[in-house]
C-alpha cells in the first residue's frame, strides 16, 4: 500500500501517546538528545521486552478501582519511560 509507511507511523505514534502520555515522549527526546523515531523504536523494543501489551491488559481488565487502574496505568507509564531512556542509552 502506497501509505504504508504512514499508516504504521500513525498507529505506533497513537500506541506511544496512549501508553506514556503526551510528556514522556517529549522530556525523553529533550533528556536524552534523541529523535522521536529512535524513541518509538525503543518503546517497541520494551514493549517486547517486557511483555507489556500483557501487563497492560491484566490492568486494564483487573476488578479494581478506577481510581486505582489509572495510578497502576501512570506508575507503568513512567517505568517504561525509564526502560526506553535505558534503552536509548
């Protein structure tokens, strides 16, 4: 397809921003010298790495509180923004 490249930029921007928030990303290319294209990799690779579509989903599926899904959500947003400033490193 002709938009390939675009259409899989757009779905792992959106998977980015869903999972670590508009900020992370942003500090992480100011913090670390990097593009955004090396940090999108980086978040990929942990993503793997760390079989998060996984965690992400026993979260979000969890019987808890709301209140406590989106803390549980943040708390990851910002350890996998570690593991990528790692990764990126």
């Amino acid at each position: 397809h002709r938009l390939r490249g675009e259409i899989v930029a757009t779905k792992l921007a959106n998977r980015v921003i869903n999972r670590l928030g508009v900020l992370h990303p942003f500090e992480l290319a100011e913090e670390e010298g990097s593009a955004m294209a090396d940090i999108a990799a980086m978040f990929v690779v942990a993503e793997r790495l760390f079989c998060l579509p996984a965690l992400w989903e026993a979260v979000e599926t969890a019987a808890i509180s709301e209140g406590a899904r989106i803390a549980l959500l943040d708390e990851m947003a910002v350890a996998v923004r570690g593991q990528v400033a790692d990764l990126l490193r």
